[in-house]
C-alpha cells in the first residue's frame, strides 16, 4: 500500500472545493484546461512500464514530460493549496494512475470474486457460504486498504473511507449473480469456459459476474484506496454497500434499511453509461398448465415430456430444449429433421439466426434450439430460442399428445411467437424517453405437476404495474378460455422509476464520462431494473458502455479490458470529485 499523506491539503476557500468536483460553479462543468481523452492516452503511453507506486511520484513525472502540470506537482508535493485547475488535474490523474498501476490487482481481484458462485441456491443467501466468503473477502481488503468494515447480519457488506464532513454519499453494488447453464458456455471456436474461473481471451474477462456485479465491486475498491492514499481532501464519507440479493428480490437491503439509515444521495454501478436517471419496472407473468394429459393421445401422436429454458427469468436463454417420445422414434425424427431446415428457412430474417438440432434417441428425439443469449431486459440484443422452439413444434406438422407441455408451447407460439414487444396481447406501448414494453418468455419449469412458463416483463412509463397486470392475466385467461385449456396465471409487477436529479451531482457524472470516453454525455434510461428504485436519490453510473451488448446474464458474459480500464479512471474521479460537492443538488 503506497503510504498515507502525513499532512491534509489545505483548500484555496470555496473555490479549490468546488474545483475537486470538476467545476468553478455549482453546474458541475470543467474547466477549459481540464485533461480529456487524448490527453490522457497520451500520458497512459508515455507511462507504460514506468509507474511508480506513490502519486506523488507519477505526477513529478507526468510534470518531466509535461511542463504545464510542474507546478502542480511542486504543489502537491508541498501540500500547499492547489488551485481550481489543478485540484481538477489531480483528480483526473489521480484516475489515470491508478488504472496503470492496479488493472492487474483489480483483475485478480475480480477472479477471486467470480470465482464463488454466489448465485441463490437452496439456502437463504444469508446462510449460504458462498455469500459468506464474498463477506470474508471484502472484510480482509478494506482491513489491508486502511477502510472500515461492517457486514450486516450477510445481507449487506458495507466499506467506508472518512471524510472531514458529517455528510456521506452511497455507492451501490451487488455481490449475488444469476445461474449459469454450464454446457452453455463455449466460444465459437469450440473453446468451453468454466463460468466460475475469469478467463482472459484476448481482451475479454469471462466469467459469471465479470460485468454484474463483481468486477465492479473490485474496481470501485481500489478507487477508494486510490483516493485514501493520495492524502487529497475528501469532505463526504464514501460508503460502499454490496448487496447480496438484487438478482432475486432485493430483501437484503430492505433487511438493511430497518436498522440503518440510508446515504441521501447515491450512486448505483449496476447499469450503463453515461448516467442512468429512468428505469422500467421488472415483472414475472406466469402461467401454469397440468402436467397430467387432458385427453387421450392420438395414434401414432408423439408426447413432450420436457421442456426447459433459460435459467433463470430475467436472462433471455441461450438454448431451449424439448424431449418428445414416440412409438416409431425414427421416423419421428426424420420428419423433424425435415420441417427443421425449412423453419430456421423461413424465421431467421425475423429476429436473427438460430439454429436447430434433432438428436435421435431409442424412444423418441431431444431437440435443441440454440440461440443468443441476452439480459431479460434487452430480448432485442439476443435471439431467444424458446419461442422459436414452441413455434416449431407447433407448426412442424408431427401430432402431439395433449399435455401440459403441449399446451406451454402453444401458449408460448399464440401470445408471444417472435414478438417481444406485446404486439400478440394487444398491450404494446412506449414512452418516448423510456421505450417500449418488453415481455420475453424465459423460463420454464415442473412444479407440483404443473409447467409454469415465466415471462420477463419491462414495463416503461405510461402505465401501472396494476393496470398492466389485470390487462395481462385478462388476456391470457381469454385465451384459455378459447381454446379449451386450464390455465393459471399470475403476474407481480414492479413499477418504473424516473428522476429529475439537477445540479452539480448529475452534471458532474456526465462531465467525468464524456472527458474520459470522447463519447456523447447525456442522462439515458434503461430497460433494467436496479436496486435505485430502493434508494433516495439513485442515479446508476456505469459499467456498460453505449452502443455495445450488455452481456450480464448472458452465457459466455465478459467484461472488455478496456471498459474496466475506463471504469477505474472514472470511478476514482467520481468518489473524489462527487465527495467534495459543495452541494450535491
């Protein structure tokens, strides 16, 4: 650990403060001399096997090959009061040198937090050791990085830094990931991947959790001891809470909230650039059909008897599989194997390619439909093979025996076939800042003798969670009711978030983004749901960046080098500059 600053900084007044948050005003806005992406490459390059463990030293020497900046290295060095530019400069470079000096610890890192598989498995999570040495591990890093640690009962994990002030601000992760499909996670060139190990393929981290949360939780650690070790001047107290149950319910923070007052202001790294101030609400629809067959089967008719998707509902499925049984398997399978080729023909204009296997068995065939993987709430950045599955069997002219299954796929192929927009039901909309209404069906499942198909819901503005839910169940009870099928069905359905932040907060996240990327900075919504919605003033920040797929919940997810890179630029200038705000709103 690069030693502490003996002696604080002394502030040149207001204006010195307002300086470390990247502004001469309370607007947020930098000043002209402020460093931006050229600037900063090129002093990442001139760098590049030189770096030095103490900031001191890598400013002295940024200053040898920029002589503008000497002056603020004699400064710092002195500890005198800096002034607006340079208390501005150092904050940016401070982001600089820690992602040239940490990436390989903040790898590491992540590497051993991907590897606990802390998806929510039989146990409550709090009782799951695998959340427990997420804990752990958190606990041993804050102690060898100088921060304080509190675990609350392993609901939430909480690392804080100190500063001079009595006021905090929030920043928000989750330690819990979503299920895997292991067989799933191969790479085109046939190379498997273990979802649990981070691997590195040129420049991408695989691993479940490299994006969602984890490597965040690394990144946004090692921005705190960067901050803590330069000794720079810090009003707000930082601190970090890790979530343990945003993947499936978020009672973790509830739990945390009964006993602990929340930061009034906080920033969510959960989500995508440049900063999140809108999020639809997430919902489940579910419907259920018996198992048991509703009448006799037909001669010579085949008979599902399984039927599986995603993982887990909020990811769009990387495959789908169906088990069909049958008296003569052979020729079962040669009529699928025909009506395959000219299916995967006809649909992969609408949507995007997929693929079909029929693997022959004694009894009867499994099929397989592969498509691409996605987040639940972005159906439009994969290509979901369930509903292509349904609508297959369905259609490929092979009588069916009337069974729950059957009736599933029918449900599936009649009130969503390709369409993820609510087009079938009758229920599409769209807000024009938020987008439109998503609904994807994701999961399938036995339970109690009934198949229980779950679609994942993204409902925007324009709508309320009780209005679409009664909408929805109508809809699929009029089905049923039409077609001579028993079914159950059931939605919850959360609520769309929008914010208006104002001020220096915001502006000043939109400055950091748009200075360290070269892209366009304006606030965005999104598709996802967060834990934001459970927090006082929650903007997310981070860690996906525009115009790329969002791969969090997808099978082979990643993190790309270079956005982590960027991540640690950004965040360590965000705790330093949103921590000195004179006002955050």
């Amino acid at each position: 650990m690069s030693p502490v600053l003996p002696i604080p900084f002394r502030l040149a007044g207001v204006a010195a403060v307002l300086a470390l948050a990247g502004c001469a005003t309370t607007t947020g806005q930098a000043p002209a001399a402020a460093l931006k992406k050229p600037e900063l490459e090129q002093i990442a390059a001139q760098q590049q096997g030189r770096v030095p463990v103490s900031f001191a030293a890598f400013l002295a020497q940024v200053a040898q090959d920029r002589p503008a900046l000497a002056l603020l290295a004699q400064r710092y060095q002195r500890r005198e009061a800096l002034t607006p530019d340079e208390t501005l400069q150092a904050a940016r470079l401070l982001g600089l040198h820690n992602r040239l000096l940490n990436q390989a610890a903040v790898i590491d890192t992540t590497a051993r937090m991907v590897a606990l598989p802390t998806f929510r498995g039989s146990v409550p999570p709090h009782e799951d050791p695998q959340i427990i040495a997420f804990g752990q591990l958190l606990g041993r890093m804050a102690a060898d990085f100088g921060l304080s640690y509190r675990n609350v009962d392993n609901r939430v994990f909480e690392v804080k830094l100190p500063g001079s002030g009595s006021e905090e601000f929030g920043i928000l992760t989750h330690a819990d990931v979503v299920p895997v499909v292991a067989s799933e996670w191969v790479l085109e060139d046939g190379t498997k991947l273990d979802p649990f190990k981070l691997t590195r393929v040129g420049g991408l981290l695989y691993g479940r959790g490299s994006i969602d949360d984890k490597g965040s939780i690394a990144t946004v650690l090692y921005a705190m001891k960067a901050v803590k070790d330069s000794g720079l001047p810090l009003a707000r107290t930082i601190r970090l809470m890790v979530d343990t149950t945003e993947e499936t319910g978020g009672e973790a923070i509830r739990y945390y909230q009964q006993g602990t007052q929340l930061p009034q202001y906080n920033i969510v790294l959960d989500s995508r650039y440049p900063a999140v101030v809108a999020e639809k609400g997430t919902g489940a629809l579910r419907a259920s059909f018996a198992v048991a067959p509703a009448r006799p089967a037909a001669p010579g008719a085949a008979t599902i008897t399984a039927l599986a998707g995603a993982a887990s509902a909020n990811a769009i499925p990387q495959t789908a599989t169906a088990r069909l049984q049958a008296a003569d398997a052979a020729a079962l399978a040669s009529r699928l194997q025909a009506a395959a080729t000219a299916f995967v023909q006809q649909y992969t204009p609408q949507g995007g390619k997929f693929a079909i296997a029929v693997a022959p068995r004694a009894d009867g065939v499994d099929l397989k439909v592969t498509g691409a993987s996605a987040h639940g709430s972005r159906p439009e950045e994969g290509v979901n093979p369930l509903p292509r599955l349904a609508l297959f069997v369905q259609t490929a002219g092979v009588p069916l025996a009337d069974n729950g299954y059957v009736q599933a796929t029918r449900y599936i192929a009649d009130l969503f076939g390709l369409d993820y927009l609510g087009n079938r039901m009758g229920l599409a909309y769209a807000d024009s800042f938020m987008g439109p209404l998503t609904a994807s069906p994701t999961l399938v499942r036995e339970n109690a003798g009934k198949v229980e198909v779950t679609a994942n819901v993204r409902m925007p503005r324009g709508n309320t969670p009780e209005a679409l839910s009664a909408a929805t169940q109508a809809k699929v009870r009029a089905w049923g009711a039409a077609n001579g099928i028993a079914v159950e069905v059931a939605h919850t359905q959360g609520n769309w978030m929008a914010r208006d932040p104002k001020g220096a907060w915001l502006a000043t996240l939109l400055n950091i983004f748009g200075d360290t990327t070269g892209l366009p900075a304006a606030p965005v919504s999104t598709a996802g749901s967060t834990t934001a919605k459970q927090m006082p003033n929650a903007i997310n920040f981070g860690p996906a960046m525009p115009g790329k797929k969002y791969t969090a919940h997808n099978a082979n997810e990643y993190k790309e080098i270079a956005d982590l890179d960027a991540d640690m630029q950004m965040f360590t200038e965000m705790l330093l500059r949103i921590g000195n705000l004179p006002q955050m709103q």
